[in-house]
C-alpha cells in the first residue's frame, strides 16, 4: 500500500474507537453535585453524630465528661457500670446475683442443690420461689432450727446466719433475683426497694424459725416485678 492512500482501517478504528469512548453529554438538570456540596453533606453527618450519639447510646466526641468511658470515669447511671451498660434491668440483676452468690455457694453450693443433711437446697426450694415476704426475711435475719424442704428435715446447729448486715439491700436483691431464676426455678425479680421495704418494718436482732415465718410463707412484697426480659419494661414504667 502506497504512503498517500486513505487512512487504513486500523487508523480508522482507533479513530472511531476514541470518539466512541467520549461519554455523551449529561443534560444541564443532571449535572454531578458540586464537590462543596458534598463536603457540607459530610459535615452535617459528623455534627449531627455528635448529637445524636450520646441520646442514641453514649457515644460521644466529648472526652472530657467527667463520667465518660474515654475519660476513664464510671458512669453513674443505673446499669451503666461495664459490660452491665447494654443489660436490662433483669439481665443485671442476674449478672451481679451471680457474682454476689458466692458468699452463699459455699453452703448451699454452685448448683443451688446444698448438701444432704447439712445445707438445704434452693434448686426446686419453695422457700425460693414462694412468697417473697419469707425468702427476704430468712436472708436478711437469718433462719434458726427445724425446717423441711422439699419435703427433707434439716436442723443444722446454729442455722443460718444473717446477712442484712454484710449485704445491700441492692446486693441482697441481685442474689434473690439470681436464686429465683437459675437452676430451673422461676420466679419474680426482687428489687432493692422490696428488700429495703422488709428492713424498715423488721429490725429483729435474732433468727427466725420455721414456725414463725409461716404467716409469710405465700406473701409477696408490693413493688415485684415479673422476670424475664419483661421485667425491663416493668421496671421502666415504674
Ligand atoms: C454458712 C452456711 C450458709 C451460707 C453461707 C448461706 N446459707 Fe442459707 N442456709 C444455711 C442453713 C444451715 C440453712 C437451714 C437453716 C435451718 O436449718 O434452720 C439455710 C437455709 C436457707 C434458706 C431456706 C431453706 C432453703 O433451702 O430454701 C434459704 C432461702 C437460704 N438459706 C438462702 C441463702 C442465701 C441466698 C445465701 C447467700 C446470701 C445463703 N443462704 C447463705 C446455710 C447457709
């Protein structure tokens, strides 16, 4: 092929090619935003995540509160406390039941089923899960003498000590929740103005017996709430 011929058709196609490539124009309406309007977009965002996140769940750009987790402070809301922050009120209660529940594990054991002749259980008791009235006031003052449960006698010398001197009524109230529901047994939560409740009407200095907390056996504190996850609303309506 000579040098002043036609173009050939390779010349042809990258030429067709290019122009091919070219996108057509947008109309005028469809233009892409402007890059400042996007940069304000951005902007809006980050303000308004600063609001919203401390009302959404604690998130904050502030590391200077004095109660934030960045600054190394504790957070007094109620349930705010660690991993706590993000359980409701019935999960709580039996997260730190749990832990609380040592000091009583080494009597009534790890499994809530006691030992035979020596520590009653309180897996399947109904001195747990019965009224409320009784387990609170056997807690807090202590238990003295012959008692049968789940239809076994026990009269450990010495009984049960007290414990509303060493525990919280907060304390008290987490165990009794966490002792109401573990091992099979179902009851309702019981709250630290239920156990205080029981302290200011009862201030004996000695155990009960059995035969005395009988009129107790089936009552209920006022104030209870269901267990479950339903208790979060309970509690929140309250
Ligand atoms: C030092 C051992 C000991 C510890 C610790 C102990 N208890 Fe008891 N508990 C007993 C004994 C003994 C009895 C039975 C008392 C009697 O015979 O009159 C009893 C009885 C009970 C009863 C009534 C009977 C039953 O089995 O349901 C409950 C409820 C109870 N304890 C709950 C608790 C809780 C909750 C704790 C922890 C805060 C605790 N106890 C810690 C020894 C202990």
């Amino acid at each position: 092929m000579s040098a002043n011929a036609h173009p050939d058709s390779t010349d042809l196609d990258r030429i067709h090619s290019a122009v091919k490539r070219e996108k057509a124009d947008l109309p005028p309406e469809s233009q892409p935003a402007p890059l400042w309007a996007t940069f304000l977009l951005m902007l809006v965002a980050i303000v308004a995540g600063g609001q919203l996140g401390p009302m959404a769940g604690g998130w904050s750009f502030d590391v200077s509160n004095p109660f934030s987790i960045a600054a190394g402070g504790m957070d007094p809301r109620p349930g705010a406390d660690g991993a706590g922050a993000t359980l409701d009120p019935f999960a709580l209660a039996m997260k730190k039941g749990a832990s609380g529940y040592a000091i009583c594990g080494g009597c009534h054991q790890g499994n809530g089923a006691g030992l035979p002749g020596q520590f009653p259980p309180l897996a399947g008791s109904e001195w747990v899960t019965g009224g409320t009235e009784r387990l609170i006031r056997v807690v807090q003052h202590g238990l003295v003498g012959a008692i049968t449960v789940k239809g076994q006698g026990y009269n450990t010398p010495g009984g049960m000590q007290p414990f509303g001197a060493a525990m919280s009524s907060q304390d008290l109230a987490n165990v009794l929740t966490y002792i109401r529901n573990t091992w099979g047994n179902e009851g309702t939560m019981i709250t630290k103005e239920m156990v205080q409740k029981v302290r200011d009407e009862e201030k004996r200095a000695t155990q009960w017996t059995e035969a005395e907390l009988q009129p107790f056996a089936d009552k209920n504190v006022e104030g209870e709430i269901p267990a479950g996850p339903g208790a979060t609303a309970a509690a929140a309506a309250k």
